[in-house]
C-alpha cells in the first residue's frame, strides 16, 4: 500500500478502487502492528505450555472485546460453532 499526497491510496490487485488516506493509515497501522505483536511473541521463545496461555488468554480478552463492541446477535452467531463444541 503506497500513499498518495492526493488523499487516497493506490489500487491494490483485491481493490481496484483507491481507498480514502484515513482508512488506508489505519489499514496500514493495524498491519504494521499484529507484525509487531508476531514478532514479539515469536522473540519469547515461548514454551509449548506457555503458547497454550497465551493462546487463550487472547482468545479470552477477543471475546470480552466482541461483547463490548458488537450486538449480541452478531456474538451469538460468531460464537455458535464454538458453544456446540463444548
């Protein structure tokens, strides 16, 4: 994603359409930060045991985020596969 001084960024092979600077920047630093997150956690040298941790805590902490930010009705589909499981 390369930015334009005219406010929109260029085409992109899945969007042919330029996308407005904001949501561009915050697509970028969005990106820019889960490779950041990866690469700390890939830096940790973390245990099998302590990947399993981190692995549901965040999953914990995402879906206390979801209920925080989106209607119920969306959750309950989000999560229905993973109720039946259980």
């Amino acid at each position: 994603m390369n930015l334009d001084s005219d406010d929109h960024v260029e085409m992109t092979q899945a969007n042919p359409f330029p996308l407005p600077s904001p949501y561009a920047e915050a697509v970028l630093d969005s990106r820019q930060r889960a490779i950041a997150a990866r690469q700390m956690i890939d830096d940790a040298h973390l245990t099998p045991e302590q990947q399993l941790e981190l692995q549901s805590r965040i999953n914990s902490q995402f879906q206390i985020w979801l209920k925080s930010t989106y209607s119920h009705h969306y959750l309950v589909n989000l999560l229905r596969p993973t109720i039946n499981e259980a």
